[in-house]
C-alpha cells in the first residue's frame, strides 16, 4: 500500500488517525488530532476515504418508507489487505512467543474504579486477534485487528458493574510475519473472571510495560501450560488404565511414605468440603488456603521432611496464592514442582 501527502488515515495498532504530512521511505508520518507528527509503519495504517465510514465491507440497502428516498441506497466500505509477501534480509525463523494481557486499575473523580485491558505482543510475530466478553451463553465483541511484535494495544475498559456480568474475557490469537517464517499454533485463550482475584491490589505490580501498577496475565505461557496439562492427563489416564489391568485399584486415601516422610495434601475443594456448589470463588480459595497451612503447620510440628499440595491447574490463583504465602510468612521453605511424572504441572513440593 502507498501513501501520499494529504491522505486521511487510521491506526491499526492504536486508537485514532490523522493526515499524511509525508512519506520517508516506509515510514510515513501522520499528524493527528493533537497536531503532533506521528511516524508509523506503512503496514500500520489504513486509508480512510472520504465517503466510507467503517472498515469492514458493508452493504446496507435502505427500505423504502415516508423518512427514505424512494430509490435503493447502497454504501460500501471496503478494507485494504494487509500484504506480507515482502521479502526481509534474511528469513526469521524464530519460533517463540510471549503475549500478555495487562490489567491497569482506574480510579474515577467520582471514586469509582474501572479497568483497562491490554493486549502486549511480546514476541516475534505479528499477530491478528479477537477479543471478546462472554455474559452467559453469549458472547460480546470488543476488538479485532491486527499487532505488531513488541507493540501494545487497549482493548477495552471495564468498570466495576461490568465486571460483575461477565464470566469470562476470550481472546484469539493467530501468529504470522512477513516473508519466510516457520509457522505457530493459533492460540485461544479464556481468562474466568475472578473478581476478587482481579480488584485484589496486592495483584498489581510496578512492570516493564506502564508507568502505572499492573496486573500482568501471560497468555502464551498459561496457553501452552494448559496444552501440556491436556497431554499429561491423558498419558495419565492411559497409565491408570494400564495399571487397572495389571493390579487391583489403591483405596483413595492419603498416600505417605515412612522412609522418606512424604505426605500429599489435595486441595481440591471437592476433596476438602462436601457441598461447594455455592460457595463463591473467595470462599472456596480460603477454604483451601486454610486446610494448606494447617498441614504446613502440622508438617512443621512433626518434623516431616517433605509435603506435595495437590492444586491442579485451573486458572493458577491457588497455585500463585501458595507461593505467595511460603513466599511471605515461610521464607526459609524451599519449595518446587513436584514430580511432572505423577503430578503433571499441578501439585508443588515443600521441603520443610
């Protein structure tokens, strides 16, 4: 796509526009509303002609009534591709991928809060996403687009009312580059809305992306974590199935070893209270924190070597919320992951 002077233009990575006031090589620099000279790739901005409006190609026939012209109206906009059939220097065949979803806390005059999200695409491809809010059963568009690597883009904000409707913030991800690249996985990725855990300012730390506290979640790890935990528990299925056939099923009890003083605790809520259907999620993560340092407390007492907590992988609060406590009030506890071989990536070791 090329450009010239005078030319009306959108950002595809930020919110907004201007005029082309000139053309230097690929860069082309944009004045916006502000007056302020922008320079920005050519691969970044869309042309706006005058006569469209939206930026997916639309075709609305009007019908016919007292309030529209008797004759059929048709506006069409239409959306320039994106060409990444440029060649670079020398082909990028670096596979890895790092993107973030930032939450950054909003204080209003009024003294209510709200949030703003953020997409951070921390790696070397370029990306194409979508974002949406699942209320219910239904899902709420808030935007789509592309990012390049090492650029950031607001999705959307999302005040505390808000917060309360939504069950989940949905995001999909498809990896590319321009020229010869190796290609990745699209990745989808469904953050539960934890609203305890999310309006928690102990969550929201000083970061290498805003000059404001943040809550940083690691799509890409957390994506590919889960992928693994898929696999893991279907080799352990198959292990288990394995062994039913060779030996009788252990009674489900709590294992311990005398030799070397090993004792498993499952925190699961079903493992640890009867009815959890309605508890909320605040409720049952004290639950379960209690019934962790109870055991750390009883494993102190008796001078046992090591302890497994069983957590599981879910979306990682009580994961984060063990290590934060031995962290915190157990500084002298060393602590792993235990044995991926029979625990997959869900259970943490303690040496006491």
């Amino acid at each position: 796509m090329t450009f010239k002077r005078g030319d009306r233009v959108k950002f595809l990575n930020d919110v907004g526009g201007g005029t082309v006031t000139r053309v230097d090589n690929k860069i082309v620099y944009v004045e916006n509303e502000d007056g302020f000279e922008v320079p920005s790739k050519v691969s970044q901005l869309l042309r706006v002609e005058d006569s469209l409006t939206d930026m997916a190609t639309v075709q609305t026939t009007f019908a016919t009534s007292d309030m529209m012209p008797t004759n059929t109206e048709t506006a069409i906009a239409t959306i320039d591709c994106i060409d990444i059939s440029e060649e670079p220097e020398e082909p990028n065949f670096d596979t890895s991928v790092n993107v973030l979803l930032a939450w950054v806390l909003q204080h209003k005059k009024s003294g209510e809060k709200s949030y703003d999200v953020y997409l951070i695409n921390d790696c070397a491809y370029d990306i194409m996403y979508v974002a949406a809010m699942v209320k219910g059963a239904s899902y709420c568009g808030q935007q789509a687009g592309m990012l390049e690597n090492d650029a950031t883009i607001h999705l959307t904000n999302i005040t505390e009312d808000i917060l309360k409707t939504v069950s989940s913030l949905h995001v999909d991800i498809l990896f590319f580059k321009k020229g010869a690249y190796l290609p990745h996985e699209p990745m989808q990725y469904k953050l539960s809305v934890d609203e305890f855990y999310l309006t928690d300012p102990f969550n929201y730390v000083a970061n290498a992306f805003f000059d404001e506290k943040a809550l940083i979640l690691n799509i890409s790890q957390e994506y590919m974590i889960a992928e693994i935990e898929n696999v893991a528990n279907d080799l352990q299925k198959e292990l288990e199935n394995k062994k039913k056939q060779d030996i009788a099923p252990l009674p489900n009890i709590l294992k311990k070893n005398g030799e070397n003083d090993v004792e498993e605790i499952d925190l699961h809520i079903e493992q640890l209270v009867d009815n959890h259907k309605n508890l909320t999620p605040a409720e049952m993560l004290d639950i379960q924190m209690l019934n962790f340092t109870t055991a750390l407390e009883d494993a102190l007492n008796k001078r046992k070597k090591r302890i497994v907590f069983i957590h599981g992988v879910g979306n990682g609060r009580l994961r984060l919320e063990l290590h934060r406590t031995l962290d915190k009030k157990y500084p002298k506890m060393k602590y792993q992951d235990a044995s991926f071989k029979e625990y997959g990536y869900g259970a943490t070791m303690v040496f006491v």
